[in-house]
C-alpha cells in the first residue's frame, strides 16, 4: 500500500511538557479529553477496549511509557485495519506542543478526512483546557 494522506494537527499547552505527556499518556485519562473514546477504556491484558460505537469494539495498543513523550497508538478495527496513531507530546519552550498525524484511511472521502484532521483538532483543545485550568489551579 503506498503512503496514506496525512496531516499534523499541533497545539501548544502553557505546561510542562512532562505533565503534559504523564497526564496524556494515561488510558483512564483519555476519556476526559480524547471523544473517540467516549466511553472509556478497559484495560484487557496489554491491551486497551474501547467501544467504537457503529464500528464496534476496537482494541488499542499504546507504546510502553517512555522519556520521549511518545503516546503512538494502534488501533485495531473490527474489520481487520489497523490504524496505526502516531501522537507526540514535545518541549516548546517552557510549555508542551501536541502533535497528532491524522491519516486518511482507505475509502475515506475527503470531506470525512477533514472531519477527523477537526475532531482531533477539538480534542487536543479540550487536553490544552485540562492541563492549564489544572495547572493553574495546582499554583494557586
């Protein structure tokens, strides 16, 4: 298969970048701020099940913790694609940049490759909100 479409979607969070991945990096976290996984996450062995709505239950796979602030993530579809999630959480300054690759997935028009690109987009802004309210909550 020749490389997919893909495109970064990035935002900067005024926290360390290192509380930024720490908080990021954890599943039970993710329903917070990642609407994908709405319904949150159950951890099956190394693995992670989420309910994928009309797709079904989907299975995730996170890369082990790391120094890197590396969250890359495949998730493996009912149908048998795997979608491998490249997501990265990196110094800017003396706060973080969020770094997501959304990749156009076989048979995805282009009109549902930007509804993705904008759902992630939505949720890195809702992880940002979490992260500075708490953040400065945490210096009050």
């Amino acid at each position: 298969m020749p490389p997919m479409e893909a495109k970064a979607v990035h935002l900067s969070i005024n926290r360390d970048w290192r509380a930024v991945y720490a908080f990021a990096a954890k599943p039970d976290n993710m329903t917070r701020w990642a609407s994908g996984l709405g319904s949150g996450l159950v951890r099956d062995g190394e693995d992670w099940l989420a309910d994928g709505g009309p797709l079904g239950t989907v299975r995730v796979r996170f890369t082990p913790a790391n120094d890197f602030g590396v969250i890359d993530h495949v998730v493996h579809m009912p149908s048998g694609l795997k979608v491998h999630n490249a997501f990265r959480i990196v110094p800017n300054g003396d706060g973080a940049e969020a770094i997501f690759l959304v990749t156009r997935l076989p048979e995805q028009t282009e009109a549902q490759f930007e509804q993705d690109a904008a759902h992630v987009a939505k949720d890195l802004a809702c992880l940002k909100a979490i992260l500075e309210e708490e953040g400065a909550a945490a210096e009050d």
